[in-house]
C-alpha cells in the first residue's frame, strides 16, 4: 500500500525522507484501520464528523477543525521542536546530553516504558466503542469521536518510536497493540483499568476527567525523559490530552449542574426524588467517582517501586515538572512519606525518595484532581444545594501496592480513611461504589439524542461550542 505521506500522515520527523521507517508504517497503517473499523465507534464509520486535526505543530496548524469520516482522519506524526543543548536533567546521567538514539543499555527497559503507554491508547478507544449510541448530544458525540482520534493519534505517536528506534522488536510491539483487547480474557491490555467497562456517558465523563488525568501525570513524567525524542512526542501529546480533561470535567460539573437544578425545583436532594424527575442523583455521582479515582490510582504501581527507582537513575522517566523541584535531581539520600498500616489506622513511613517514584507522581495526581472537585463544589454552592463532592481516600478500594485487598492481611479501606473489617466493607461497600442497581439506572437514562438544538433530560447543556461554534444549534456530526 502506497502512502502520501503529506496527505495522509502529517508529520515533521521527516517522513518522507525515511524509507525503512515508511515501510515499517506501509506495513503497519492498513493493519491500524482494520483494528479502527473493528474497534472504533460503532456504528459512525461513514458520517461526517466535525473534528480537530494536528497537521503541525505551530499554532496555526495544531488545530484545523472540519467535518470529516473517522477512518479518512489525518492521524500525524509531531514532536515539539528541539531544544538546542538540552541535558538530562536528573538521574545518574543528570548533566549529559540528552539522548537523540537509545542507549543500549537501556532498550529493553525504554522499549517496556513506550509500548506500556502505547497500550492505554487503543484501550482507552475500545472501551468507548458503543458510546455513541447513547450520546446526550451532537455536542457530546462530537466530543467523543475527537477523544476517539485522539487517542488513536497518540497510539501512532507510540508506534512512531517502536518502528523508528527498535527495529524488528518494536515491530513486533507495534503488531500486538493492534492484537490486545480491552477487557479480552485471553489478550487483554497491559493495565487493569483500560479492561474495566466504560458502559455510559457518566462513566466516559469520569474516565476522561479521572484516568486520562493520570495520562496526563503519566506522559509529563515521560516528557522530562533524557531520551530526547520520547519527550518532544509526550510534549505534544500533552496539548490534546487537555481537551480530554475538558470534556471530562465539564460534563461532570454539566451532570451535577441538572442535578441541582432539578432539587431546588422540587424541594429536596433525596436520591429516590430526583431519579422520579429522570436525573443522577448525587449519591450515586459520588460512587462513580470513588471507583473510577480509586481504580485510576492503581495504575501508579506500587507504592516502593525498583523498577520506578530504575526509570529515574536511568534517566528515562522523571517526576511531574522536575525541572522546577528544587533539590539535587538525583535523591541519593532524600526520603519521601508513603502511607503504611500501623496499630490499626494509617500512618507514614519515610523512605527512599527514589523508590517512592511511583507515590511522588501520585500525589501531584491528587491534588490536581483535588482542585477539579473544588471547582464542581462551588459550582454546587452557588446553585444552593447542600450536595458536595468528596475525593475518597487514596488507600481506599486498591488492588494495587501496600492496600491491595486481594492480598492476606491487607485491611479494608473506608472512603474517610478509616482501617475497618471485612464484615463492614462487605456489608457497606455499596455505600461506596456503584451497585448493579445504581448501573442499572443510569443505563435507562442513556439515550441517544441526535438532532441539533436538542439534549438529554439528565445533564445541562453546555455553555459554549468548538471552535465557535453554537453548543447545540450546531450540525457537529453529519449523519450519512
């Protein structure tokens, strides 16, 4: 198959000069729309959608907008300009040039860190594959198909590095991200949280705000890498993955919007009351982002972690914006608190900062997530209703590091914190996260609604539109 590589596949890594690496993607590309058509939206491959597109990365070109057919998206090939003189900037190599080639000490381990987080990317696709079909606006499904391409950007972006600096194995890595399935008993994705269900839009709206945040941490922390082009790719990738937060964090705060709307009309914020009038009661907005923060957090890793200490002396993956911490880059005698169990509450323990890799990062996570809650619960202020968010405790519901519950003698977690028996998470654990029944009433809400100036009954509409366009009297998808 022969490509256009300025038409079909925007770039600025010289393509077009490249010819091992053309023949790698000629091999690649057509095996990439099989899994799109496969995987991607269902049932939208043929409508006309209005949807960004990358074809620079200069402000002009990084976001041209048009109605376009998915499968026809210029998916692009971008890394941030080259910083002339950059260093490695922490590690055993801190001081160094930054490396334009991988060293070959560590390819295998670079190698793992770049096909991990290339696997989160056709995951994330996967999971929302069905969406579409219950969307609460052309708005919204807009929206939805933009995360869509985006992500599937950001798998060539992955697969960019694989072919180019890895050869036959990154190839070979390259073909199994097409292979592994979200959710698939036999081949499932590298990480748990891209095989849960993302079954409705409240769910959608909590992954984009939740775990497409720890993608963001996730690929700041790759960004800073002393592998030069690792980190101008994870630069660019970052521009996009904020209208993901956006889409997230603006549909929930839409959610909790109708929500209170609907109480103060009707005089109360009991959970049965509000699902009478057809709206998420926010009992059960609350369970949804207790599991999702919880789940998310698990895929930080474990809370001492040699493998993170590894990634930082090596130089290949530092700490969220590492170059503004003030310390030597190298931590070969700092500590840092993790939480541990201790007569029967939480408590802290310091240690080796360079092991704590992992609980650094997801602390930085909790806190940007803290300031969006803070955000959703003044806007519930001002509406007046007495509701407010709450982010559970970071042990709370873990499968992953010190309070992994799978384990022997790993206590129970309440979302306050509190160490509690296994009686009372049985018996109250429901309290906390989605029931079947609570599953069960949101889906019997999601229904498609596809005709312009329209939307659902249960979220609020939108203040603006993209690209200045109207919110809702706007044609965003072309149905053909």
């Amino acid at each position: 198959m022969s490509i256009n590589y300025t038409d079909k596949i925007p770039n600025n890594v010289e393509l077009g000069d490249d010819r091992k690496l053309q023949r790698a993607l000629e091999h690649w590309q057509p095996r990439y729309l099989d899994w799109w058509q496969e995987m991607g939206p269902e049932g939208f491959q043929t409508d006309d959608i209005y949807l960004r597109t990358a074809v620079s990365v200069d402000p002009k070109g990084w976001a041209q907008f048009g109605h376009v057919k998915m499968p026809d998206y210029r998916w692009g090939i971008f890394l941030t300009p080259q910083e002339e003189g950059r260093m490695v900037n922490f590690g055993d190599h801190k001081g160094q040039p930054a490396w334009n080639e991988v060293p070959g000490e560590y390819r295998s381990t670079l190698r793992r860190i770049i096909t991990v987080q290339g696997d989160t990317e056709p995951a994330s696709v996967e999971q929302q594959r069905f969406l579409g079909a219950t969307c609460p606006s052309l708005y919204d499904m807009r929206n939805l198909f933009q995360v869509n391409v985006e992500e599937g950007r950001h798998l060539w972006a992955m697969v960019y590095l694989l072919h180019k600096y890895f050869g036959r194995d990154g190839r070979e890595e390259g073909d199994a991200l097409l292979e592994r399935r979200s959710g698939d008993e036999n081949h499932p994705r590298i990480l748990g949280a891209f095989n849960e269900r993302t079954p409705d839009w409240l769910s959608f709206f909590f992954f984009t705000f939740i775990t497409d945040r720890d993608g963001k941490y996730q690929l700041a922390a790759l960004a800073e890498s002393g592998f030069d082009p690792l980190a101008r790719t994870c630069k660019f990738m970052l521009t996009e993955e904020a209208h993901h937060l956006f889409v997230g964090e603006t549909g929930i705060a839409r959610v909790l919007q109708r929500t209170a709307e609907v109480a103060k009309k009707i005089g109360t914020e009991d959970p049965d009351a509000l699902r009478k009038e057809g709206v998420i009661d926010f009992q059960t907005i609350q369970k949804y982002l207790n599991f999702h923060y919880s789940v998310t957090l698990d895929l930080y890793g474990s809370e001492i972690s040699t493998n993170a200490a590894n990634f930082y002396t090596m130089g290949l993956k530092g700490r969220f914006e590492e170059t503004k911490i003030d310390d030597d880059h190298q931590l070969k005698d700092d500590t840092y608190p993790v939480p541990m169990q201790t007569n029967g509450s939480i408590g802290i323990e310091d240690v080796a900062a360079v092991t704590a890799m992992n609980e650094r990062l997801r602390d930085d996570y909790e806190v940007d997530v803290l300031k969006g809650v803070g955000r959703w619960n003044k806007m519930l202020e001002k509406t007046g209703v007495e509701a407010r968010m709450v982010l559970a405790h970071k042990c709370f519901n873990r499968r992953v590091g010190r309070f992994d519950m799978g384990q022997p003698d790993v206590p129970h977690v309440a979302p306050d914190g509190r160490i509690i028996s296994e009686a009372e998470w049985t018996k109250r654990h429901t309290e906390w996260l989605p029931s079947d029944g609570d599953h069960a009433y949101v889906a019997s809400l999601m229904g498609q609604v596809k005709e312009p100036g329209k939307i659902a009954n249960w979220i609020a509409p939108p203040r603006v539109g993209i690209d200045g366009k109207p919110p809702l009297d706007f044609e965003y998808v072309r149905f053909n």
